[in-house]
C-alpha cells in the first residue's frame, strides 16, 4: 500500500521578514486526521511558520506542499478556497459584527454548517446575534476556532488557542481540535504553550528554539521525558544524555539524522 501524501509538507523551509530569516531548514509534515503541536519559546520562530504555510508572506526559501503540490508563492485567498484555514493569535476578530455575521464571512452558508459548528461549540449559540466586542475572552476564542472551522478545512492552523485564556476554558477547547481531525478528516497544526494540555491532544510534536527545529517525536514519547522536552527549549537537545534518549525512545533530534 502506498504511503499516504502529507496535507501538509514542508522541506528546507527559510521564513521571516525583510529578507532576514527566522525560521532556518525546517522541515515538518502533518497528515490527514493528525494533530500535530509546534512547541518551542517565545521568539522560536512558531508564528511565522503558521502564517508563512497560510500564506501571509512568501517563504525565504524550501518549499511548502499542500496535498503534494507547491504553494509556497501561492496568496492566502487562494489558499482558503483550497482548504487552508489560520486561527491567528489575538482572535482578530470585527467586534462591531456579530457572532452570525462572523460566521457568514468565513463560509457559514447553510443552516447545516452552523448547526455543526454550534454542534461543538454549543455555547455559541445563545451569543449569535451578539457582537463580538461584548463577548467574554472565552466566548471570542470559540467564535475565532469556530471561524476556522466552519469551512470545515482540509488543514487547520492555530496560533496559541490559550492565550489569556482560563486554565479551565482551555482543558474544554483544546479537545476540540482532536474532534475536528476524527470527525473530518482535518489535518491539525496547532502552537501552544501549554504543553501538557498540547501533547494530551496532539499525535506528535516538532520543538523550536532559535528558528530551528530541534527535537520532534510522537506526542506520547515527549510526555515521558520531560527533561529532555525541556532541554530541547533551550536548544540543547544535542547533548549526550539527550542523544541517548532520542534514540532509546524514538525521538529525533533533527541535527543528528546524518
């Protein structure tokens, strides 16, 4: 049986701004009904890789694959009508329109989408024909993940779900994105800092520090060697001890494959 084409491929990839990288040869893929975390610092170079894929600004350099073809100079309009869909981080949400308008924007046409999508987040439907300025923080974040999602993608990004958010509005969203890639089909690609809750919910994990990748494995595997996880935020994941570990528990360090 042949191996099943990524949604999501990136090979080599250069991402930043002004020509100046931040994100260095990276390489990371995702497959259909996979969720998959990007862990890492403050300042690892996360973000850009969400909205580089999304298509907000080109790449420096490598190539970035949808469903095995190139997009890496394709425009985010496009890109949405093929499937890819950006949570960003802040929401960035019209506060003057209402939860409903919202939802029409992003592709809500039917009855039979929105129902879905209150579906998993019934607490949306009592806030429909409110603005979303006067929504509590817990309330936006479901409206901006519901935006998302209400085109049913074919690749979803998230941009730190969490922020600002209470520990418990997060432990009830962050299942969401695993509904999403059963129920769907959804390749996930999520940034969290949180990353207990993140590896409770996502298959692997690929660690940045410094704009490169320096540790990836399944999610499991990471769960059990915390200071290794914890090593590899300070970019320190080459050392001896950690080299061991990632060979002994099926993690990778990037820099050691040869």
């Amino acid at each position: 049986m042949p191996p099943e084409t990524p949604v999501l491929e990136l090979s080599k990839v250069a991402a930043g701004y002004d020509g100046i990288p931040v994100v260095r040869e990276l390489a990371l893929h995702v497959n259909p009904g996979e969720v998959v975390a990007m862990l890492g610092p403050n300042g690892a170079g996360k973000t850009t890789t969400l909205t580089t894929i999304a298509g907000l600004h080109a790449p420096l350099g490598g190539e970035i694959r949808l469903d095995g073809e190139p997009v890496g100079r394709v425009p985010t309009y496009k890109l949405f009508r093929r499937g890819v869909s950006l949570v960003p981080e802040g929401r960035s949400l019209f506060f003057g329109l209402t939860v409903r308008e919202h939802l029409k924007l992003a592709g809500a046409r039917s009855k039979a989408a929105l129902d879905e999508l209150l579906e998993l987040f019934p607490e949306l439907r009592k806030t429909l024909d409110r603005k979303a300025g006067v929504l509590s923080g817990g309330e936006q974040q479901m409206l901006a993940v519901g935006r998302g999602l209400v085109s049913q993608p074919r690749l979803l990004l998230v941009d730190e779900m969490s922020l600002g958010l209470a520990p418990v509005i997060v432990e009830r969203m962050m299942p969401v994105l695993r509904t999403v890639a059963e129920r769907f089909g959804t390749a996930v690609l999520f940034v969290e800092q949180h990353v207990a809750l993140a590896l409770e919910v996502a298959d692997r994990a690929y660690v940045l520090a410094h704009g490169r990748l320096v540790l990836e494995g399944a999610a499991v595997d990471l769960r059990e060697r915390p200071e290794l996880l914890r090593s590899s935020y300070l970019g320190e994941a080459a050392s001896d001890a950690a080299r061991a570990d990632t060979e002994s528990t099926g993690l990778q360090n990037p820099d050691r494959r040869g």
